[in-house]
C-alpha cells in the first residue's frame, strides 16, 4: 500500500509569512473600545460591532448576509448597586464588580434596601439580609429565607480583584441577591454573628437587574463555494461580549474579540490561496454568552439545508502558556489529525482541553467541529482589555488556523476516517 504523497509547503509558508498581529491587533483595539459597550447581544454597541464587522468583511471583495433573530431573557444591571456597610460605628462604601456585583438569581429592587445582616440558618431570617455560609446552595438558602429582605452569597473575584459577569445563568429568584467577593463575606459574617441583633450590623444595598428581549444578528460571508460532494469548511467566532455595566467598562478584548481577529485574517489570507473546489466561509456570531444561540440558530439552518461543513471555531487567542486547547466534537477525527499537522508545521503545540463555545453547538448538530482556545486574561471582567491581548499569540493561533485550512484543502481525503468517524 502506497500512501499518498504530502502536499508541497512552499505556498503555505509564503502564506504564513503575511499574517499580521498589528492588523489583528488594531481589529482586537477597535472592538473592545467605547464605542462598542462592551458588545453585548441586542445592545447598541453589539449592533455598531456588527456594521463595523459587515464593513471590515466586505473589504476583503466578499459578501456579508446578515440573520437577525430574537433572544429573551437577556440580563441588564441597569444602574449601580449603590451597596453600603454599615459597622462598628462607620459605614463602608462597597465597591461594584470588586467587593459586590449583582448575582443572575437576583429580583429587580431599584431602590436601595437597607436592614440588618444575619447568618441564612441561624435565628430569625425576616427582614435581614442574611449571608450563605460556605456550602450552603442557593437553594437551600431560600429554604431559610422566610421573609428575609435579600440573600448574600460569597463569589470568588479572578487574579485582578475582579467579579466575572455571566449572562447565562439561573432566573430570577423571589428575593434580591448580591455576590460578595469572599474575604469581605467573611468579615462581614463575623460582623454579623458580634452584633446579634443590636443593629451594628446592617446593609444599604440596590439590586437594579432586569431581564429583556433583543434582537441578535449573525454575520456570514461565503469566499468560496464547494463543488457537489467536495470539503467545504467553515471559521466562526463569537463577536458579543458580556457588556459593560454602568460606570464599569468591560472591553471584551481577548473574549472575543481576539478569536474575531483571528478568524477575519486568517480568511483575508485564505479566500485567494484555497484550490477550486474547495468551500470557504465565515460566520461571526452573535449571542454565545447567552448560550451559544447565534451558532445553534446557524448549525440548525446549515443542517436543514443540508450543508455539512468542517467548522473550526476561536474562542480566545489572547494569553498563550504552554499549549492552545484543543476540543473536538462530532465526526471530527480527520479534522483533528490536519489540525495536528497543522500545529506541528508552526510549530504550536496543542492540548486536549475544554472549548466552551460555539463550536459545541454544531457539533451536537452532527457536524464535525474543533474549538480552539489560546487563553485570555480578565475574563468577562474590566481586566478583558486590548493592551493584555498578545499578538505573538494572535499570530500564533492564526497560523495555525490557516495552515489546518490549507493543509485539508490541499489534501481532502485526510478529513476522512474510518476509525472515529463512524460512531
């Protein structure tokens, strides 16, 4: 048995040799800046980032669709917490998204409520804002909560001092809920538990968080369409970020607008460099922080149409260590063997790792789908910033994208398996 005859590189390493970091770098400063808000789903910032990608897309000579579609449910902290402290005489001012954020489960109270503190599980719950101890479940601490004016649950904050924003999460609960950065909720347990009932010990806080329907809109542009029967691959990348609360800028820079870079270059590059009969297209898509909708809406329309693309998904090209994760589902065997390829001709190493993204979404829809993850630092934080996202590691990612890309145009028949892609 002969093997087939690996396909000559002089075009992928002249191919390599034009990826920018500066242009990728500009694209990753531009979207995580005050005009975009952060970027999330339905917001006017999210909606500037689509035009200005629709823009930045068609420059490259190719044509942008767009696909609106209706997501509920979306969580907005409105206003400021205004949360403070009062003990041993004094009252402390606590600091939004360092000391306290505004938790997911919470009820909407616009108004600040102020009452004593007490420990969920120990005396009389009504009218105190009582603080879960370690180990107790939110629900279980409603189980103690008969009356009580709202429930504090220790959260821990990342390298930066920072609470992380999530958009999905539980709904909202019948009381107002804070999460309190874990020394302070000590602190203020032990307060708590000295005072007693004297009314030292008391908490001023607001919880301004609403849920509200938007309007999302995925971006597609096709470079190069497969011939009947022929490999047609597809890069994605999310564009929305979890958004900036009031007086808290949150940029979004390496979630996600480095993996956004990454996949613009690496097309701008590939669109001329791909043999005929090879498909190649791009999605930028909306709404992954509120669940991956954008690209489970996409997978749903690719599938019913009966398209079958190769998807390789970014999440995060900011902050390199040792490896970029690595995670394969659906009938994605061969993909992984080109990606391997792929990595050791740029020399990249990789690791098999979790990639919470999109590229879940349409591997549960059948497709075979890679995510690939470089790190980030700040995450869904205002640490997310542009100045933290390396562009050694946006060169790094993007060559490698482009050289799994090339190498499976280049020789198809390596995407296909026997062993793990019939299951």
């Amino acid at each position: 048995m002969t093997s087939s005859p690996a396909p000559p590189l002089a075009g992928l390493d002249a191919l390599l040799d034009q990826v920018s970091g500066e242009r990728m770098a500009a694209t990753v400063a531009t979207l995580a800046g005050v005009t975009f808000t952060g970027r999330r789903v339905g917001s006017p910032g999210g909606a500037a980032a689509a035009d200005w990608l629709t823009d930045l897309l068609a420059e490259t000579g190719v044509a942008v669709t767009r696909d609106s579609f209706a997501v509920g449910n979306v969580p907005q902290v409105y206003a400021p917490p205004a949360v403070s402290w009062q003990h041993a005489g004094g009252v402390v001012p606590l600091v939004f998204g360092r000391d306290v954020a505004v938790h997911l489960a919470s009820a909407d109270r616009g108004q600040p409520v102020r009452a004593g503190l007490a420990v969920a599980g120990y005396g009389d719950p009504a009218g105190r804002w009582l603080l879960v101890p370690a180990g107790m479940s939110l629900f279980d601490a409603y189980a103690h909560a008969d009356g009580a004016a709202g429930l504090l649950l220790a959260r821990g904050v990342d390298a930066d001092g920072w609470h992380y924003t999530m958009l999905a999460g539980p709904n909202p609960g019948p009381l107002p809920v804070l999460s309190i950065e874990p020394g302070l909720h000590q602190r203020m347990t032990a307060s708590a538990r000295r005072a007693d009932g004297d009314g030292d010990a008391i908490l001023s806080a607001a919880t301004p968080i609403r849920r509200i329907e938007v309007t999302a809109t995925n971006l597609h542009a096709r470079y190069r369409t497969a011939v009947p029967g022929g490999l047609d691959l597809l890069l994605t990348a999310h564009y929305d970020g979890v958004g900036d609360h009031p007086g808290l800028r949150q940029p979004a820079a390496a979630d996600n607008g480095s993996g956004v870079a990454v996949i613009c270059e690496a097309a701008r590059l590939l669109a001329a460099a791909m043999p005929d009969g090879t498909g190649l297209s791009v999605a930028l898509l909306d709404a992954e922080e509120t669940g991956a909708l954008g690209s489970a809406r996409h997978a749903r329309r690719l599938t019913d149409a009966g398209e079958r693309p190769v998807v390789v998904n970014v999440d995060g090209a900011g902050h390199l260590n040792t490896a970029a994760a690595v995670e394969a589902g659906g009938p994605a065997y061969g993909l992984l063997a080109v990606l391997d390829q792929a990595a050791r001709h740029v020399r990249l190493p990789l690791a098999a790792g979790p990639v919470a993204s999109d590229n879940r979404r349409y591997a549960a829809a059948g497709l075979a789908a890679v995510g690939v993850g470089a790190g980030m630092a700040g995450y869904h934080s205002p640490a997310d910033t542009a100045e933290r996202v390396e562009r050694a590691t946006l060169s790094a990612v993007c060559r490698l994208i482009i050289a799994a890309v090339w190498l499976a145009g280049a020789a198809p028949a390596t995407l296909s398996s026997l062993i793990g892609d019939e299951r």
